[in-house]
C-alpha cells in the first residue's frame, strides 16, 4: 500500500470512530470563517483541508496530489487564516495559495 493510501486509511479509521462518539458536524464552506477553521482540533483541520485540496484540484481536473505541497499550503491557510480571523475561509484560501476557487 502506498504512503497516501495508509495516511488515507488511517484519517478514515479514526473519523470513523470520532463520528460515532460526536455530534456530526455539517459546515457550509461558503460561510466559513478563518475563527472558525483555527478552532478546529488537527483531525477536523485536516478534513477541511483536503476538501479544499479536493475542491480546487476537481475544478482543474487534476488528479495528482504532492503530500508535501499539500503540507506546506494547509499551513500557509492556516497562518493567512490566523491573521484574519473575519475572512472567509475560502476568499482566504484562494489570496494565500494565490490561486482562484471556483464558485
């Protein structure tokens, strides 16, 4: 099995079990802000990220993720969101990573 799919494995096995044990969370990610993103504990952080990764990747029909890229811009959102607590946290993502979501 390849680093990626044991690291997917892995994230999946533990939301698994932190879903049986918690409210399930529903966020609208067009509301999001970036207060909200830095409240949330790594598991919850690294979800919404690789939603984002996901969501913009799709848009550009990309299929290939770096893990190491990915890294480095799930921090850079989180510094820029840290610094901006009242910004979306998608308007956010797209000045930080310099690129345009979709809509």
């Amino acid at each position: 099995m390849s680093r990626f799919a044991c690291i997917v494995a892995a994230m999946l096995a533990a939301s698994s079990i932190s879903a049986s044990a918690e409210e399930k969370m529903i966020v609208d990610m067009r509301k999001m802000t970036c207060a909200q993103l830095t409240k949330l504990g790594f598991q919850d952080f690294a979800g919404l990220t690789m939603w984002l990764s996901g969501y913009y990747n799709a848009s550009r029909r990309n299929m290939v993720i770096d893990l190491e890229q990915y890294a480095r811009a799930a921090t850079a959102v989180k510094n820029a969101c840290q610094a901006n607590p009242r910004a979306t946290v998608l308007a956010t993502t797209g000045r930080a990573l310099g690129i345009k979501l979709p809509r």
